[in-house]
C-alpha cells in the first residue's frame, strides 16, 4: 500500500497563502502582510497541527520553507512535539537550484517531480508538505497529493500568491469529511476529484 502525501496550508478567505506565520516568512513581490495568521489563533487549527504533526513520517517542502525551517527547528527543545518530529523524521527539498541542505537527514530531490512524489510513496506512510505555497500548487495543479487541509481564515487581503492563481488549471476536488472550525478558521478537507464538467442550470 502506497503512502500519503497531504498538504498543510493556512489561507485567507480570497485564498492567499503567502507568509501567514510572519513579517519576514516571505516578503516576495511587495506581500505586506506577512504573519497574518497570528491575531487569529484558533484552538482547532492547533489540535488538528498536533494531530497531523503525530501521523508524519516525512516532510517535504519548498526551498523557502525549508530555509526557514532550518533556521529555527533545530534550536528549538527536541523535547517538544514539533522540534522532536520535524529534527527526527526525513525532510526532502524541491528546489530549481542547489541549496546547502544542513538540517539533519535532509535531501535534494531531483528534477522529475512526479517520480519523486512516487517514490516518497513507496518510502513512507505520511509525508506532509507544510506551508511552501508555490510546490503545493504545484503537488495540486499536478495531482499529486492525497489530502489538502486548508485552514480558511476569515481576512481578506486582496494580493498575495495563491493556491489556486487566475492562470492556473481547471481542478475538481472532492470534499472528504465535513468542515469542521473551532469558531475562527474553518478546515476544509479535499481530495483529488473528478475533471471539471460544465452543465446548464436553466434546463428543466
């Protein structure tokens, strides 16, 4: 049995997703609103992080994230379920370059991206792509992903990279469980769905 890849994104409800942790996370192209998430603390989104965070076996992430992942989790107390999970498990790397990859147990992958999501299948159980917003439309645009969880938060920003971009591909998802919220966000849970068909509501 193959394992999963699921996707961990924190979105406004315009559907951006660029730098909700904070001011520095991703500056790129002007974004102001860096660390957008953090006066909107929900007890839900933490549990269910928690949960996702228990069930992990590997970590694959975009170079930004990655960077900034490296930068902070090996400092942290590895007694902590985060620091202890994100230092121990395997983190793999998508990257058009060649970064320094100094976090223990961290791999570079190689340019094919579809053979490279197939084999972390074959290696592990629950590999979750955390945040990297620009793989993550990639993993969906792609199809190469099992779930997406998607913290909705109630902001509107107006700009900011997206998960799902003006120019990007007609996608189906199919819900797999109902929404659920503990009073801020709302987490919606989706799968791969069926190709987008068009039909005409006005006929009876």
């Amino acid at each position: 049995m193959s394992g999963r890849i699921v996707i961990d994104l924190f979105s406004t409800l315009d559907g951006v997703v660029q730098a909700p942790g904070g001011p520095e996370e991703d500056p790129s192209d002007g974004f102001a609103w860096g660390g957008w998430q953090a006066p909107l603390f929900d007890e839900a989104v933490g549990e269910q992080v928690t949960a996702g965070v228990r069930e992990m076996d590997a970590l694959l992430l975009g170079r930004r994230t990655y960077d900034i992942f490296a930068a902070y989790w090996p400092r942290q107390d590895d007694a902590e379920l985060i620091a202890g999970t994100f230092n121990r498990i395997p983190k793999y790397v998508a990257s058009r370059g060649r970064p320094r990859l100094d976090w223990a147990d961290s791999t570079l992958l190689g340019a094919d991206l579809d053979a490279e999501v197939a084999g972390l299948r074959e290696r592990h159980a629950n590999v979750h792509v955390v945040g990297s917003a620009e793989l993550a439309r990639t993993l969906v645009a792609r199809g190469l992903f099992d779930v997406l969880n998607l913290w909705v938060h109630p902001i509107v920003l107006g700009r900011g990279k997206r998960l799902f971009p003006d120019d990007g591909p007609a996608l189906g998802l199919r819900l797999l469980e109902p929404p659920t919220t503990g009073g801020t966000a709302v987490l919606l849970r989706y799968g791969p769905g069926e190709e987008v068909r068009t039909g005409d509501m006005t006929v009876t």
